[in-house]
C-alpha cells in the first residue's frame, strides 16, 4: 500500500499512526530524506512530489493507493504519482475541489465518482463534526485605504477584461484564467502587451489582496474579540500573509491574550513547540497565514476567525474544518469571517456565495452583523451560542 502526502508535516502523522495501530507490518516513508520502498515494506507513505519522480509500485505487483487531500494531485505535476499499476484507489479529502479542470482531467478518471453519504449532517449524527454558528464581520477601510483599494480594483477588472478579451486568457475557472495570466507573465507571446498586461494585472490583483489583508480597522474588529477568545477554550485567527499573522498576533498579545503566529518561517521543531503550547493552554490563540489550513494536525479549537477572506470554498471550507471537531460537553463551534464592505470579500455583493449558501444549510446560525454592530453584540450572540449545548 502507498500513501501519498502533500508535506512532511503529514509524512510524519501518517507514519507514527500506522505505527502505533499496526505494530506488526513493516511500515516505511519516502520523501524528506527518506528512501524505503514497497520492494521491502508493506506499507510506505510518500510525499507526493518526491513519488511523482518514481515508480512507487513494483511491476506485477498488486496494489492500494491512498492519497490524502486529494484535491491536491489535479495538479499536472502531482498528477504523475497516481500510477495505473494501483487497481485499488482511495482519495481522500474534507473538500473535492479545485480552482482548475484538474478534478475533470486527472482525478475523476483515476479514482471515480466520490462516495455518497460523506456528509456534514452524516458527521453530526456520527458525532465525529461538531454543531458550528456563523457570524460575518463588516468594517470599512480607512478614507486612504479606500483610495488606494479602488484604484487598483478598477485597474484589475480593466485589466482582467483585456487579458480574456484580447490575449485569450480563460474566463472561468479562475484557477484556469491565473495559470493562462501567469503564463503570459513570462513572455514568449507573439503580442508583447500581453506579457505587460498579464505583469501589470498580477500587481495591481496583489496589492490590492494585501490592502484587504492588512487593513488597519479589521485588526481593531479582531482587537474587539478578545473576551470572545478569553471565554472560548482556544482560538485560530487565519490571515493571508506571514505579516497579517504577525500582526494578529501582537494585536492579541496587547490585549493581554497569550497568542503566537505560526508560520511557515519558522523551524519544524519551533512550530512543534507553538503547537504543544497552544494544545497544552499555555497559548490561547495561534495565528496563521495558509500553513494551518491543512496538513497539519492542529489541536482542538472551539473559535476561528479569518481575517482575510479568500475566494476559494475549498480553503474556507478547509478552515472551517479546523474547528468544527467535537466538543467534549457538545457545544457548537463559532465561525468569524471579517470582510471590508463594497470590496470583493462583501457577502452583500456576492463574496462567498456557494460557501454561505452551504453554512446556511448546515449551520446552527448565521448572522450578517454588518458594520453598525457593536463589540458587545457580537459577544451577547457568542455567549448565547456558547450556552446551547446539542
């Protein structure tokens, strides 16, 4: 059997449980460092950019293939580690989605349909997910901020309609139209504006994505939950970039609440170590950019607020995923998404639609605060929330 891995975070995971639950089969890894193979091992995890340079299985021989977060090997290049020598086929993943053809391409041939019956109201009655509410945030950006967020808006949208129009980047998905702009970002095309274009475009979509990132009054919206946070047994704030994550972190910090960024500067054994005092209560809340959103087995939380949005379900649903683990008194976990109104993260102007849609069916509570609510009302919705027990 193969396992396949995105990161060694993962390798590492896997490897120790297969251990601890099957003492008696000679389990192996491969990647980071690592070399053993199936010619000597019953069973060997991977990680699947180092296994897509091999042949994993030995000719003739029978085999399963497990992949874990599968959504990840649409990707052309991890693609090649699914081999067809694999007859038995497992996919696994919390979210079957990508931003490109990838699940149509590559996935669906090699593993199939998904298995039905793998739902979130299945996890209820299992009692493997925990009942969860969710609130929406709104601020406003400063009158500076504003200025400089509608001007490379516009030079975005401006941009984006040249690039589909006149230099034949695909509309949809948006996975697609990034990989056709980057592409041409590189040059080699025939008409030198688009080489421009596609650069001028991806600057004007970053700084615009890191305004809404680091905006000045979400840190003061994220500085008015700390009793939310007190209250609750411990916290993820998800953030876009390593700095929005250092930010948080010292926003928290002089609030009085002991809170770490977690990020991937920093050493494994330093992660190991943030992670062992958050699940430990020595720190209440971690704040990360993309590195907590998967891969790695953060300990229990029972509040996650994302203080920048993204536009990909998969990622929110993946965060979502962090805390909706039961709780032991069965309480419902609390969901926090901030957003700058009139701005691509504004549900009121269609941000997150297929992924409010999906709360709305599942959750316990939704609510839309909108920029007039108070600290003091999102706490009274918290606590209430808090004191419902399913």
């Amino acid at each position: 059997m193969l396992v396949l891995v995105p990161g060694r975070e993962l390798l590492d995971q896997w490897y120790s449980v297969l251990r601890r639950d099957l003492p008696g089969i000679r389990v192996g890894r491969f990647g980071d460092g690592h070399k053993d193979s199936l010619y000597n091992h019953w069973i060997v995890v991977a990680v699947v950019n180092s296994a897509a340079k091999y042949q994993m299985l030995p000719a003739g021989t029978p085999g399963l293939l497990v992949a874990d977060e599968v959504h990840r090997y649409g990707a052309p290049t991890f693609a090649q580690a699914l081999e067809p020598g694999f007859h038995a086929r497992l996919g696994l993943t919390a979210t079957y989605a990508r931003e490109d053809s990838g699940l149509a391409e590559r996935l669906e041939p090699y593993f199939g349909s998904v298995v039905a019956g793998c739902s979130y109201e299945r996890g209820l009655t299992d009692e493997i997910l925990a009942p969860f509410r969710v609130g929406f945030l709104g601020t406003d950006f400063t009158p500076d901020e504003r200025a400089k967020h509608d001007e490379y808006d516009e030079r975005a949208t401006a941009l984006r309609r040249r690039l589909i129009l006149d230099h034949g980047c695909p509309d949809e998905p948006f996975g697609e139209f990034m990989a056709a702009v980057n592409q041409l970002r590189q040059g080699g095309h025939p008409d030198a504006r688009a080489r421009d274009d596609a650069r001028s475009y991806l600057s004007a979509f970053s700084k615009r994505r890191q305004l809404l990132a680091d905006c000045r009054r979400k840190h003061e919206v994220l500085a008015s939950l700390t009793p939310i946070f007190a209250l609750a047994d411990r916290g993820l704030v998800f953030t876009e970039t390593t700095t929005s994550a250092e930010q948080a972190a010292s926003v928290l910090c002089g609030k009085g609440l002991p809170a770490l960024e977690i990020t991937s500067e920093l050493k494994r054994d330093e992660r190991k170590q943030r992670l062992e005092a958050f699940k430990n209560g020595h720190v209440k809340v971690l704040t990360a950019p993309r590195i907590l959103d998967e891969g790695i087995d953060v300990p229990q939380a029972d509040v996650g607020v994302i203080v920048a949005g993204s536009r990909s379900k998969r990622q929110m649903i993946q965060r979502m995923g962090r805390i909706i683990r039961p709780k032991q008194d069965r309480r419902a976990a609390t969901f926090l998404v901030l957003y700058v109104t009139d701005t691509a993260e504004d549900p009121g102007r269609g941000a997150h639609e297929d992924f409010r849609e999906q709360l709305i069916e599942v959750a316990q509570d939704a609510v839309d605060f909108g920029p007039q609510a108070t600290a003091a009302d999102v706490f009274a919705w918290y606590y209430q929330g808090r004191q419902q027990i399913s």
